[in-house]
C-alpha cells in the first residue's frame, strides 16, 4: 500500500516558534522551498523525521531541537493515509508525548515507547529511517548515497526497497529458536538422562525388593519341603509299624481260642475237683466208720474194702486227669501270657504310630499355615509396587517424544535457516529484481546526460563501463556525475518501490540538490525529469536560489526570519 502524506505542522522545533508552521504536503506536485542560509527551510526535514522516527534528519540530538528560546512544547504532527485508514501522528518534548491516532481513534499505549515506535515501523509505515531517507529524502546535511554506504548498508536498504526484510528479521528470529532449540535439547537430553538414571535406580530397587520376597518364598518352600519330607518319614515309619503290628496281630490270631480253652480247662478243673472232693469224702466215710449212719447196721469189710479200693482207683485217675488239666492250663495261661506280651508291644506300637500320626496332622497343620504365608508371598512377589516405575515410562516417554519433535524442529530451523540466508529466498528475489533496478538507474542515468552503463550484482557492487567499455569506480566520477548517479539511484528506488508496492510513496524531498555540483544543464534536466515522473508524486526542493527557479515549480514556499524565529512568508 502506498502512504500518502498529507500535512507536517511543527512549532518550537528549531527556529521555529510558539506558532504552528503547516505545510501541505499533497497541494502540489512540484514544490520549490527557498529562503536564505539559517532561514529554517531545512527544518522541514527535521520535523517530519522527528514526528515519524522521533529523531532529526540532520545530527542533532533530540534536546538540540527544542527552540533555544522558548526551551519547551516542541510539537511535530504528521498526518498521512494508507489506503483507507488516516493516520495522524503527534510527539513533542518538553513535555514528551507519543501518540498515534488512526481514523480519529488513539492506538493503545500501553507498551513501551520503543515498541510503539517499532509498532510504527514495523506495521504501518513498514519503512525504517534509513530506507525512508533513501526513498523520500536526499539531503545535503546527513544524507549518505547508496554508493558511499558498506555493503550491508546496501543489502538493507534494498531489502526494505523490495520488502523483504522481514527475512532478515525472520533470520535474526531464527537465531534465537535456533538457540532456543539447541537448549531444549540439551535441557531435553538432561531430563531424558535424569528419567533413564530413576528407571534404573527403581528397577534396582525393585528387584532388590523382589529378591527380598523371593528369598522369603524361598524360605517358606524349604519349610514346607521340611514338613513334607518330616511326613513321608513319619508316613514310612507308620507303614512300618503297621505291618509289624500286622505280622503281631497275626502272631495272637489264636488269642480267643486260647481263652476259651483255658476257661473250660478251668471249668472241667472245678468238676473233677468237686468229684475227687466228693470221692475223698467218701473215702473218708468209709475209713472213718464202720457201720451206716442212716440204718444203723454194720459194713460189710468186703464190700467197704471193695469200695474204698474202688474209690482209691478212681481217685487216682482224677488226680491224674487234675494233673493233666493242670498242665493244659499252664500250657494255655503260657500262651495267654506270650499274647498279652505281644499285645502289650502292639500297644506300644500303635502308640507310636498314634505319635507319628499326630506328627503328620501338625505337619499338614503348618502346610496349610505355610501354603497361605507362600500365597501371601508370591503374592507379594507379583505385586512389587511399579507405579513409580510406570510414571517414570509415561514420562520417559513423554521426554523422547518431546525428544523428537525437538530434532524434527531441528531440521526444519535449520532448513529454513539455509532459505532464510542471504543466498536464499533474499538472493531468488533479488536476482530477479537487479536487472530491473539497473534498467531503471541506467534510465535516469540518461536522463540526466550521463551516457553510461552502470550495473550493480547480486551483492551491490557496481559496474560502470562508458559508451567505449572503458571501466570505472564511482569514486572516479565528479561530484556533478556522482549526484547524477545517486539521483538516478533514487528515483529508480522510489520506482521499484512503487512496482513493489512495498514502501510506496507520494512524497520527495531533495535537499540543496541543485545548490550543489550539478552545472545548469544538469539542474534543468533534473527539475523535467521531477515534473515527468508519476503525476501523484508530490516533490519537494530546498533550495537558497529561489529566485532562479521559483518559475519551474508548481508551488513556491518562502521562509524568512523574522525575529529569531522562522515564518512562511506571506
């Protein structure tokens, strides 16, 4: 968009006074400034570089231009349009103000004065002070031609010219994500070694931990490898006991049989004994009488001889079979004896074997016991608590994701740090538009009467060869020559500026241009090629020989001094 300016009003700013000076800068396309040396024509400069840029055009520090007089309320106001929005700028000292208006309404002010003005810069006027003093105003006092500046000087005005500075923003920009980039990734990789060393200092500590429990399980299986084992033993001790127990049963099957024999033995024994008691009672009878007791009468010898050797006989024969009885029970009481012995040892065994079962159900008693610590324990085993060791991967993970972004943006900064380089995107640009640049100066150039061939390179080192190929440096021209150079500069400047339609302008100024070296062939060439070029172009030319050319320009503004203090004359 082009800025169009309108009007510059300033007062206590120099020479000037406490009144307001108003200059128009759209009434006219020529404008001829004159006045004699000290009259403040000049100031004109100062106070539309001061209003915009919030310094002088010439070298004077701000508290230079407050009028030495009245020594307060410096006031510059500029007011200009781009496209549809109005803009009315305002900055004075003493008291200081900044203030920007855009269509009636103040912009906020809330920043900094040095981002308000970078604000001004960088999104309204998209026009720095050097670039602005190369395009709108060539000056005599400060101004330096963009053949006498260092290369980087050059590089910078053209980059603004073509607006394609904002690279070389985008590049200083780039530096700071570029070191911002590389400390992510150190601080990146910190973190990364940080998280890497805790995982291994908690899988340490949980296997320290799970070592711990599994030597405890450990434990608990010996123990109950020791129960089991006690319980085979006391099971192949019971089966011992048992089939010796067995073979002792066996041994005593005959038990019963015995008792019952030794009873009847017994009994039978009673019997004959009461029949031998019986028969001895009768023996005794009859050697103890002689007659019957129950008739009286007399026993016959005989018969009583008969029966006593009868009862003798048969005495005899018990006491035999008593002896005989006897003997069967000695043989069977013997026997009954030998059982209760091997009964007595059966006892003993299964009490034994009673021991070794209690043995077994103590040892089952403390499997079952054992069996819920091991439960418990391996338990305890699985469960080793991971969730720290789980955060520590979320965020291990995390960290390398981050990881790798960091590394993409690497590639992409450094990718479009290789664009952003002077002989990137800038050097494209810039190659298509030197030959376009070079047609134009060489235009001017002949314009002016100066019949060369002047060419500037990608790096705007220039080329000048006259009309026989014959080389030059501009430090070889005359001063006339080299102000035909820089103007032909400028003019092509102000018209790529205007293809562009980057830093676009109606306004021109130049400064005791034609008080200079120019001779009058080269005067009156630049004053048809100012009133040729673009019909909304509106220039301005200070001059202290207004009486010479006051008649080739449109408008003529006078300055006199009129007591100390400078005045557009009526």
């Amino acid at each position: 968009m082009k800025i169009h300016f309108k009007k510059v009003r300033y007062k206590n700013l120099l020479s000037s006074g406490n009144s307001f000076t108003e200059i128009l800068l759209d009434k006219s396309k020529t404008t001829l400034i004159s006045g004699s040396n000290g009259s403040g024509k000049s100031t004109l400069l100062d106070a539309i570089t001061f209003a915009l840029y919030g310094k002088a055009f010439r070298k004077i520090s701000k508290p230079q231009l407050v009028n030495s007089i009245n020594e307060k309320e410096l006031v510059a106001e500029i007011e200009f349009s781009i496209g549809s929005n109005n803009y009315y700028i305002r900055r004075g000292i003493k008291p200081n103000f900044f203030e920007i208006t855009l269509n009636g309404t103040l912009i906020n002010q809330d920043a900094a004065v040095r981002d308000y003005q970078a604000y001004l810069e960088q999104n309204i006027l998209k026009l720095n002070y050097k670039s602005f003093t190369q395009i709108v105003i060539l000056g005599s006092a400060t101004y330096v031609p963009f053949m006498e500046l260092p290369a980087h000087g050059r590089r910078e005005i053209i980059e603004d010219l073509l607006d394609i500075q904002v690279f070389s923003t985008m590049n200083t920009l780039l530096k700071d994500k570029v070191n911002s980039n590389k400390a992510d990734i150190t601080e990146n990789a910190y973190q990364k070694d940080l998280i890497e060393t805790r995982i291994d200092s908690a899988q340490e500590h949980n296997a320290s931990i799970k070592k711990m429990k599994e030597k405890q399980v450990d434990k608990i299986k010996d123990k109950m490898k020791e129960h089991l084992d006690n319980i085979e033993v006391q099971k192949q001790a019971i089966e011992v006991i048992d089939e010796k127990v067995r073979e002792l049963a066996e041994s005593v099957s005959d038990k019963n049989a015995m008792t019952l024999k030794a009873q009847k033995a017994r009994s039978l024994k009673q019997d004959i004994e009461m029949t031998l008691r019986n028969i001895n009672k009768e023996l005794s009878f009859y050697h103890d009488h002689d007659n019957c007791p129950t008739c009286k009468q007399g026993i016959d010898h005989d018969f009583k001889e008969n029966v006593v050797s009868e009862k003798d006989v048969k005495r005899i024969e018990i006491e035999k079979g008593i002896e005989d009885i006897n003997a069967k029970i000695a043989e069977y009481e013997l026997r009954l004896s030998d059982i209760s012995e091997v009964e007595g040892i059966i006892g003993e065994q299964s009490l034994i074997g009673a021991d070794h079962r209690a043995n077994i159900k103590m040892a089952k008693n403390a499997l079952v016991s054992y069996k819920n610590e091991l439960n418990t324990a391996e338990d305890a085993v699985e469960a080793v608590d991971t969730s720290k060791l789980d955060d520590y991967y979320k965020d291990l993970e995390s960290i390398e994701g981050r990881q790798t972004e960091l590394f993409l943006q690497k590639e992409v900064i450094s990718v479009t740090a290789a664009m952003l380089k002077d002989g990137g995107i800038k050097a494209n640009i810039i190659k298509q538009y030197v030959p376009v640049m070079n047609k134009l100066i060489n235009k001017y150039l002949s314009a002016f009467d100066l019949f060369v061939d002047f060419q500037l390179d990608e790096n705007f080192n220039e080329v000048i060869k006259s009309r026989f190929r014959d080389r030059f440096s501009y430090a070889s021209f005359s001063e006339g020559e080299k102000l035909r150079i820089t103007l032909a500069i400028m003019l092509a400047w102000r018209a790529v500026a205007k293809l562009r339609n980057s830093v676009s302008t109606n306004l021109l100024i130049l400064d005791e241009t034609l008080d200079g070296a120019l001779d009058g062939v080269g005067i009156e060439m630049l004053i048809d090629t100012l009133h040729n070029l673009n019909s909304d172009d509106n220039i301005f030319v200070i001059s202290h020989r207004g009486h010479q050319f006051g008649d080739k320009f449109m408008s003529h503004v006078k300055f006199d001094k009129v007591k100390n203090f400078s005045e557009i004359a009526a």
